[in-house]
C-alpha cells in the first residue's frame, strides 16, 4: 500500500506517542480509490489498490495493538444462527485479528495491551468484588471491551489507517461532526447496528453478553464497543456492529434478496405528467427520483458471472437491507452454548441482558441551510422537510424515499394511508353537500315546521317519557330535535348513502391496483411464498418435524391436534372477552334508562327539557372511556393467546392478531351504535303496556323527531374523541419521554460527544406491535365512514381532516421521535384488507337498515304517495302519532305531577306509533303498509347497490397493464441472463478442457 503521511496519536491525557501499526512505524492515510462502474466478485476479492478514503476527520484515538492474538478455535454449532443450521459452518471473515473469543484468550499473552477502555485497574478490582465467580465474569466483560477496541485497532491497519487527533482540544464544529459518524472509529466501517447495555450486578447477564457476543464473532460479524465512560450519562455500553462484504453476500442468498440486473428501460410516465406543473407533487429537484431497475433473487455464483448491476460494494446494498441483515443474525443468534432455545435478541431484551437493539438514524434531522440551494445532508433531512413538516401537508409524501429509509413495510402503511385520505376528498364534498343542502331547504321542510308551531302540531299533548317522575309535554318541546335531524335526515341522504356504498368498492378496487403496482416496484410481489423466513419461536418452540413437498427438507410442523387445542382455547377465551365487551354495553344501556328518568324529574326545566340530549352525550363519553379501558386489557389477552398458538410465519402471527384485535374492537366501537340505530325504541310496548322486562327498567323511547339524531351524536362523540386522543397521545407523550431522557444526557454533554447512536438510545421506539395500533386506527375510522355514514354525512369529512394531520404527525414520530425502527418487508397490507372488503359489504346492509328503519325517510314517502291530499307532507306529524286514553295507564306509569295548571284535565295524549286510538291499541293497517315499504326498501337498496359494486369490481382490473408489461419484461431479462450465463459458464469449461 502507499501511505503519504504520518500521523501521531494523542491520549486524552495529553501525552503523545507514535503507534507503530505499519511496516514503517507509524500511522498513515491511504490514497482515494477509484470507482468503478461494475465489478465481479473476482474482481473485488482481488483488488490490491489503495482501500476507500476515511472521512476528512477522524477523532478517535487508534488503540496500540499489542502482541499478535491467539488463533481463533474452530466454530461449534451453538454459534450457527437459529434456522440456518443446514446452510454449513458460518463462512464469515478468517482473520484472526478481530475473530479472537476474548472468553478463551491467555492472559500472559496480552500483558502489554492497555488497561480495558474506560477502567483503571483500580476501578477493575472494585469492579470484581469479594464474589469469586462475579469477580471471574467480571474480568471476562473487561477483557471482551478490550478485545473489541483491540479488533477496530488492527481492523484500520487492515483497512489502511486513519488520522486522529485529540478530542479535548478539537475545534467544536468537528466536534460536533465526530458526535454524528456512522463509522467504526477506523471511520471506513459503517455501524448497521447498535446493542446498548447498562452495566448490573446480575452475573447471569454478563454471561449471555459475552457467549452472544462470541456466536457473533464466530458468525463473521464485526464489533467495537464504546465503554460506559465515553458516553454522556456515564452508564451505558454500546455495541456496534458491521456486518462484512462476504457475510452479507451469504445473507443476501439465504433471505432471497431481490438485486438489480439491468435499468428499467420502460417508461411508464404519461407525458402530460411532465409538462404539466403539480403544486401537490414531490419536488424532484429536492428528491431525486430513485433509479428504476429490473430485479431478480440474488445469488453469489450468478454475481460472479457478471449477472447483477453493482457499481461500487458501499452502495450495492442499502443501509436498510444492511440493517435487516444485522437483525436476522441477531435475532437467530444463541447467547446459551448449553440450550438451543435460548437464542435471539428479543428475550437478551426482555430479559435484561441488552437495554436496546436499533439501526441508525442517517444523522440530524434539522438542517441550518437551505435544502435547495445546498442540498441536504442526509435522508432523514429530506424526509423532515419534504414530509414529516406540517407545512408540507399538502405534498405527496416521497414513498420511494421512505421505502428507502424505512423499508417496505413502513412505507405501504403510508402509502394506503395516503391513498386512503385522498380517497376520502370526493366522499368529504359528498357528504358536506348534502349537510349543506339540509341546512337550505331546513326552512321548507313541513314535519319540522309543523312541530315547532305552537299554535298547531306543536300544542299537541305527549304521554310522560317515563315513570311517575316524568308528567305531560307538548311536542314543540322536540323541535330543536327535529330542526338538526333534518340537516342530516332528507333527500340527498338516501343518494348519498348509494354513493358511499359505490366508492367503497371503487377504493378497495383502487387499492388493489396500487398494491400491485407497489408489489412491483419495491420487489414483494412474491415476498410471503419465496422470502418470508420461518419465526425463530417457532422453530425453538415445535418438536416436530415434517418433510416439505416443495423443498424436499424437513421443517418444523404443528400437528393438527395441538393446532386445534390450541384455537379452541384461543376462541374460548375470545368469545368470554367479547361476552364481557357486551355486558359494558348494557351497563350503559341501563344507565341511559336510569339517567334520563333524574334528568326529566329535575325542577331546573332547562336540564329537563334536554334530558334527551344530555344522557345521550354523558352516555357516548362513558362508552368512550370504557372502551379505552376494556382496549388495553384485551390487547394483553389477545397477544397471549396469538403467541399460544404458534404461528410459523410472522405474518400468520400479525393476521392472527389483528384478527383477533379487531373483532374485539370492532364489538367495542360498534354495540352502543348498532343498539341505537336498529334496538332502541322498538321493544318499549305502549302506553299501558311498557315493557318492563330489562331488569324492571322500562326501555328508552326514540324522540318524536327519530333516533337518527342521538345515533349522530354517539357516533361524532366516538369517532372525534378517540382521534383527538390517540394524535394528541402520539405526539404529547413521546416528546415529554425523549425531553426527560435527553435532558439527562446534556448534562455532561460538554466534555464527552453526544454521538448519533446515545442520541437515538434517547428517543423512544416504536411499539413492539409495529403499525398494528397505526392500522387498528384508520380501520376503525372507516367502519364509521362506511358502516353508519346514512346517519353522519359529514364523517367522511371529519375522517379528512384527522388524516391529514394524521400523515404529518406519523411522519414526525417516525422521523424525529422514534429511533429507526427495523427495515421490515412487507407484501401487502396483510389481513386488512379482507376487514375493509367486510366492513365494506357489511355498509351496505347497515345503511340500508338505517334509512329503511332508523330514519323516517319511507314512512315519509309511503304517506306522500297513499296518505297527501295536498301532494306534499302537510299532515304527516298527526299521521305518525297514535292516541291514547289516559285512563288506561298502569298504576307505576300514572305521572305523579299531571301539571294540571299547564295541560289542565289530560283524558288523552299523543305518541309516535301506527296504533288504534281505543283498546287494546292494536297496530293499524298502516302499521303494516309502514313495515312492508321499510323490508321491500332494504331489499331494492342493497340489491342494487351489490350490483353496482359488482359492474365496478368486473370494470376496474386488478393490475395496471404498464405493470404486466413491465413484469413481462423482468421475467425476459431474468431468463436471458440465466442463459447468457451458462452459456458464458460452458465456453469456459470447454477452453479449460482444451
């Protein structure tokens, strides 16, 4: 190698010594490389040129490396990664010098290495303590931090040396610079991963560190620990890891990875697209648009044939499939030599062994110059401030770059989360329309008007709403009532409920081209039948084994009978949560019947006259704090019962989840509405016949005006509320953790760095369900804009808003809170969308009810068209009321106050039924006409709006036709450079031979 310049070391002590680590005695930095466009694996393995340039600044001091270490002994099975057992001995890297096991290295051997990175050899024998085997496992732990740094040492001797220079006297902006590397401190190795540990007295712990840390080594991964006194609270280890070029290639083969072959040569822009400005588009002066390619699944032997594109080994793989692969070895590892189920990073988590385990975030996400005019630093500064910045709302999110950063998984969360919310802009005009044209036509309603006439309709005399306490009322009383279920209960309900019915299918129909395109384009078309790995817990937990009939291997496998033991406990359990869920719902049930009784007793007569309004909105705020509650038991239940069951992929464990989760909630949400819309009112009998059944409570009566109203405001309470909960929730709680986290670090900031990777230990992480609770969320939102939107035009609209703030304050969390969550690949949006096509059939059939038996939409209707003598509704507040003698009441219903200074001598009074006006009450035969029109509307509606849905599913295809072009193409290409490649294969056999 040629080196060019010496470089001297300087300890924080201040004192300097040349540190012979080359031929020539001292430290030298190596020349540029030069790039290259494509280089085959021979190629690479050959390079004899000068290694890559290190950043302009290193700021860590190079360790003296000491004698030459011990070799390394030969790797034991325990060390081989959970679920790769049949792939051989782990290949990795076979250089002793940073492959030594610091548990079996002879002390004499490193007399001259320096005392371990951050502890005297007074603080080591405090640190053994009278204890023997503490004290032994102890002095283990220090040598393995001391071996680590030893390792970076010879790993930049290897690698060709850095300059460093002294961190107390460095100018603060390289300070600063140092604090944000991604870089081993050789500052050529990127960190993929980071482990964090807080030091304890448990013994146990640091033997599962250090056999962990061993299996790693052995695996062929790189390491380099920061001691606990360079960090800034003074308490925390850190691990990096790297994870080699060859290890990475095994790795990439094994998970199936999809690499690309040639450059996407199909364009499938519209041009009017380019020349037409988008104020909404992603600035691709800011983002540059990621180059498109075709792919194929890697594999080693076709890369040496020249068959995969790759320009240089540092941008070959992304940093997120860096980091998916440090994880897969992490997760698979064992930290038990003795015990093959003790493996994988997960259980060193919860069990104490590690504090933390995380990819790092690519720096700062602030930046103090325009992105621009001078470009952005990093990733995470073009996902800031093209994303996750609220003054950016009204942008396309950059889903190609959050793919890149996050991965697959993440991003198509966003990606149906904005498709979904730009969805909902047609819906929202809709239905705030129809709000817009009750408000309007409010003053020409008649029924509304007839009952708030005082001198007319509106004096007739209504029977007590309750028992004894509750006396005579005229029906002007009801009038506000019936005023506001006109502005969601007239013509353009019944058009408007037809319209969502039709755009729910056109959005799931529109969802299933876009997940097709997407499915292309990120590489996951086929990811559940070719990637997905089998769960480590799976693997760990089953016995039994059965050959694969398209491997030909055995695998793990569940018998019939333990899976079948299994669910029925599973769904035992379940249907006991959800008989619970039912007996909160008639909790408050009960207490409706019981509050709105004190409230119509009560001598204030503002409380009295709007009984109604005040139980039904106490009732919605109780249901909502129950259900909050109930939410949180359940999901314990539920993921109890998931892990019982032992999926074997990750995605039957999540399907299995949500379903569960959602039945769960979808009971939740729903009972108090669907007791509203199509339970309450019908069972109350009549006067002198309630029904008194319900633990002797006489049942609630629907206002004169109709139920439509209350089911409103329940629903508005609920859905409303609970957004407003969970964003502020999101966004309060993660800032108040990371500030009290933080604050504690900045303390003693000034005189160690407050690195990039104790910066991301202080955020929070995401929760361990991923984007369950993300998802649960917005299906939730939609069962409310589907299943009840007849009853609540504008809840499309409201569904709007929330989401659009939604998308930002996600963004932010993702961006700025949370560390970097893992890389996740993801096919498609899982077992959501089977819920969304049920809730979306299922709306159609709610909303059918609603109009036809909630709503007086077909009573009105029905006596336009046989009852109207002035072909208009003038007189149908009388046709909808019955009479009744009052001297036929039951003893309990008298009213105890008859108000007779009010009413006078009450002999009758007035109720909404379809009833005779002598006994025994009998239903009239236009009670039954009534009920007739209601059944024959719910079956014309639901049966044309099926067929709407099906002429739009069999119109809308399921994959756009550029995409099977494009698929067609990549299989072309793909079967061209097989053959290529055996052609080239056979050629050189054949000059061999010759």
């Amino acid at each position: 190698m040629d080196y060019d310049k010496e470089v001297i070391i300087v300890d924080k002590g201040g004192s300097e010594e040349e540190t012979p680590l080359t031929g020539n005695g001292s430290v030298r930095k190596p020349s540029p490389s030069v790039s290259q466009e494509n280089i085959k694996l021979e190629e690479m393995e050959g390079m004899t040129g000068p290694p890559p340039p290190p950043p302009a600044e290193n700021l860590y001091p190079v360790i003296n490396p000491g004698p030459t270490p011990v070799e390394v002994p030969p790797t034991t099975p325990s060390s081989i990664p959970i679920g790769f057992e049949g792939q051989g001995k782990p290949k990795g890297i076979d250089n002793p010098a940073y492959l030594m096991d610091s548990g079996k290295m002879d002390p004499a051997q490193d007399s001259d290495l320096p005392t371990a990175v951050g502890h005297s050899e007074s603080d080591q024998s405090a640190l053994l303590g009278d204890d023997a085997e503490t004290g032994k496992v102890r002095q283990r732990a220090e040598e393995e931090l001391k071996h680590d740094t030893l390792r970076s040492a010879l790993m930049s001797q290897k690698q060709g040396g850095v300059e460093t220079v002294d961190i107390e006297n460095v100018h603060p902006a390289k300070k600063k610079d140092a604090a944000e590397t991604l870089l081993f401190k050789d500052g050529i190795r990127k960190i993929d991963f980071v482990l964090a540990y807080k030091e304890s007295n448990d013994v146990s712990k640091e033997e599962k560190r250090m056999v962990f840390k061993r299996n790693l080594l052995d695996e062929g991964v790189e390491m380099e620990t920061e001691d606990k006194s360079e960090s800034t609270d003074e308490k925390t280890y850190f691990i990096k890891i790297h994870i080699p070029w060859e290890v990475m290639l095994r790795y990439a083969e094994m998970m199936r990875m999809k690499m690309p072959i040639k450059e996407n040569d199909i364009d499938p822009t519209d041009d009017s697209e380019k020349t037409c400005p988008n104020p909404f588009a992603v600035d691709e002066d800011i983002i540059k648009p990621e180059p498109n390619y075709f792919t194929a699944a890697f594999d080693r032997e076709r890369m040496k044939q020249g068959m995969f594109v790759i320009k240089d080994k540092e941008s070959f793989f992304t940093n997120a499939q860096r980091s998916r692969v440090a994880y897969e070895i992490l997760a698979r590892m064992r930290y038990d030599d003795t015990d093959k189920d003790k493996f994988g990073i997960k259980r060193l988590i919860s069990n104490g062994a590690f504090a933390a385990a995380y990819p790092l975030h690519e720096g700062k996400y602030k930046t103090e110059h325009s992105v621009l005019t001078w470009g952005a630093d990093n990733e995470r500064v073009l996902l800031f401030e093209e994303w996750a910045r609220p003054g950016r709302w009204y942008k396309y999110q950059p889903l190609d770059l959050i793919r890149k950063y996050f991965g697959e998984k993440i991003a198509i969360y966003f990606t149906w989360l904005g498709y979904y919310t730009m969805m909902l802009i047609p819906a929202s005009i809709c239905g705030l329309v129809v709000f817009i044209y009750g408000l309007a036509t409010l003053s020409t309603d008649i029924p509304s008007n007839e009952i708030c006439d005082r001198s007319g309709p509106g004096n007739i005399t209504m029977c007590p709403l309750c028992d004894k306490n509750c006396s005579y009322w005229r029906l002007y009383s009801s009038c506000r009532y019936s005023m506001v279920t006109y502005w969601f209960d007239n013509y353009g309900t019944m058009v408007f409920a037809v319209f969502m019915a039709v755009w729910a299918t056109m959005f799931l129909e529109g969802w299933k081209r876009k997940q097709a395109e997407i499915e292309y384009e990120w590489d996951v078309a086929h990811f559940e039948e070719e990637e997905e790995t089998v769960r480590p817990e799976f693997e760990a937990t089953v016995r039994h084994k059965k050959k694969n009939p398209v491997t030909q291997t055995d695998e793990p496998f569940l018998p019939a009978w333990s899976k079948c033991f299994r669910y029925v406990t599973a769904f035992s359990v379940i249907l006991f949560m959800l008989c619970l869920v039912l007996a909160a719902v008639f909790g408050v049930i009960i207490y409706r019947i019981v509050i709105v009784t004190l409230f119509y007793s009560t001598p204030d007569q503002l409380v009295a006259e709007n009984a109604r309004l005040a139980t039904t909105a106490t009732a919605a705020v109780i249901n909502l704090v129950v259900i909050m509650i109930l939410n949180r038991l359940y999901q314990f239940v539920a993921l109890g019962l998931t892990n019982m069951e032992l999926q074997r992929t990750q995605t039957e464990w999540e399907d299995s989840f949500t379903f569960k989760m959602f039945l769960f909630q979808c009971v939740n949400f729903y009972a108090t509405l669907f007791y509203i819309a199509f339970f309450k009112g019908r069972f109350v009998g009549r006067p002198g016949d309630y029904d008194y059944h319900l633990l002797g409570f006489r049942q609630e009566e629907c206002d004169p005006a109709g139920c439509l109203i209350e089911l409103c405001i329940q629903l508005m309470i609920i859905m409303v509320g609970k957004q407003a909960f969970n964003n502020t929730k999101e966004i309060i709680i993660p800032k108040i953790m990371n500030f009290c986290r933080a604050r504690n670090s900045k303390k003693i900031e000034e005189t160690n760095l407050y690195t990039r990777w104790e910066q991301d230990f202080d955020l929070g992480t995401m929760p361990p369900l991923g984007l369950f609770d993300e998802y649960l969320e917005m299906v939730l939102q939609y069962g409310f804009v589907t299943l009840f939107v007849a009853a609540f035009p504008l809840a499309p609209l409201f569904a709007l808003i929330n989401n659009v703030i939604e998308i930002r304050l996600d963004a932010y969390k993702f961006v700025t809170q949370w560390r970097r969550p893992l890389a996740d690949r993801a096919q498609d949006i899982g077992i959501w969308w089977g819920i969304l096509n049920t809730l979306s059939m299922l709306s159609v059939l709610t909303n059918a009810f609603i109009i036809g038996f909630t709503s007086e939409f077909v009573p009105k209707q029905l006596y336009l068209f046989t009852q109207s003598t002035t072909g208009d509704l003038t007189g149908y507040t009388n046709f909808s009321l019955s009479s009744f003698d009052v001297k036929d009441f039951q003893n309990k219903s008298i009213p105890n106050d008859p108000k007779i200074d009010v009413f006078g001598n009450v002999t009758s009074c007035m109720y909404r039924d379809f009833r005779e006006d002598h006994a025994p009450y009998n239903p009239t035969l236009t009670y039954w006409h009534v009920l007739a029109a209601r059944l024959a509307f719910v079956l014309v509606f639901e049966h044309v709006v099926f067929l709407l849905r099906f002429i739009v599913a069999f119109i809308i295809p399921d994959v756009p036709g550029f995409i099977k072009i494009q698929m067609l193409r990549e299989n072309y290409l793909a079967k061209e450079a097989l053959y290529t490649a055996e052609l080239e294969k056979s050629k050189n056999e054949r000059e061999k031979q010759d």
